[in-house]
C-alpha cells in the first residue's frame, strides 16, 4: 500500500506588480524616466508646472510610494505615514487634461523602459483608476 501524503498543497504565491517590474531598481528606472519626460517634453507642461523646480524630490517620494503601491518594500509610509495621496493634492488643481497629461507622461515612460505590454496595461487601467480619483477640478 502507497502512503498517502497529507499534508495540504499551498500554491505559490502570485508575483506582485513590483516582482513583474523588476525590482527596486527598475521601478526607480520608471519613475527616473517619468520626470525626465515631464521634464523635457513640451506636452506634458501642464503637469511639470504643478512641482518644484527641481524635481529630486517628487523622484524620491514618488519612488518610495510606488515600492509600496506596486506590493513591494513600503518605504513611503515608513518615513511619512500614510500616503493620504488626495489629501496631499488638494493644493494642486487636477481636471481631466492633468490626469491624461500624467497617464500619457507614465505609458510612455513604462513603454521606455521595457516594460511587458501585458504588465504596462494591467499598471496603466490601475493607474487611471488613481489619477481619477485625484481629479479636484471640473473638466
């Protein structure tokens, strides 16, 4: 007689978007890739108008939130609490044209650096959802 294995079978756990990325270091790629786009390209000067005149440290906060919101290390919220990411935006006037701005600025950025179309979808529909939701202004 065969012994029977009892002991219950655990699927291994689903990658976040963070492991599908690549890491921190691909996730600071993306977000270096973001500003420099905002940066350089005339199209997204509406939202570039919204930051500081160096964006170093837009990269670093944004860098630490995005570790955390892609399912990785929550470096964010270990040096300043919860994001409370509408809260912090209420000061900046968002309508539609900065939250495209701001989407059209990320597409391009991920699709920059290498990231799988399946995957740049998948973060972009997420990200519409949250650029969405900070809209404070009509239109």
């Amino acid at each position: 007689m065969s012994e029977v294995n009892t002991e219950a079978h655990t699927e291994a756990p689903q990658p976040t978007a963070f492991d599908l990325v690549g890491g921190e270091a691909r996730v600071r790629a993306l977000v270096d890739r973001f500003y420099d786009l905002m940066d350089l390209e005339a199209e997204f000067a509406g939202i570039r108008a919204l930051h500081p005149p160096t964006l170093d440290g837009s990269r670093d906060k944004f860098f630490w939130f995005l570790c955390g919101w892609m399912g990785g290390p929550d470096h964010y919220i270990s040096r300043f609490g919860h994001p409370r990411l509408r809260a912090r935006h209420l000061p900046f006037a968002i309508a539609s044209d900065e939250r495209d701005q701001w989407l059209r600025c990320m597409a391009w950025a991920m699709e920059d650096v290498g990231l799988d179309e399946k995957l740049r979808e998948r973060l972009l529909t997420s990200f519409f959802d949250t650029a969405d939701w900070m809209r404070n202004r009509p239109g």
